[in-house]
C-alpha cells in the first residue's frame, strides 16, 4: 500500500523563491515541480490554517 502525496499550503518567498510551508517544509527554488497541487492536504498545514483562521 503506497501513501498519496500531501498538498502543503504555504507561501514563496519574491527574494531568494524558497517555499515555505505553514508546517516548516522549505523547498529550494526548482524543487517545487508545480504551484498546483492536487490530492489529500497535509494535516499539519491544515491545522495551522485553521488556527491562523480562528477556527
């Protein structure tokens, strides 16, 4: 049984495009393949989100 990937939900830096994650992921410029994603969401990211959010 394979696990599907998770959509991480986070923002990209203008200066030196790094992606940094709600959930501390950080991807270098070039290891993102896509701004679109598709599929189950991270959890952590979600929760965060939802905390930031207020619910």
């Amino acid at each position: 049984m394979s696990s599907k990937p998770f959509v991480h939900r986070g923002s990209k830096s203008w200066w030196s495009g790094k992606v940094t994650t709600l959930c501390g992921l950080v991807f270098e410029p070039g290891e993102a393949k896509s701004s679109w994603f598709t599929g189950p969401a991270c959890p952590a990211c979600e929760a965060i989100r939802q905390a930031k959010n207020g619910k």
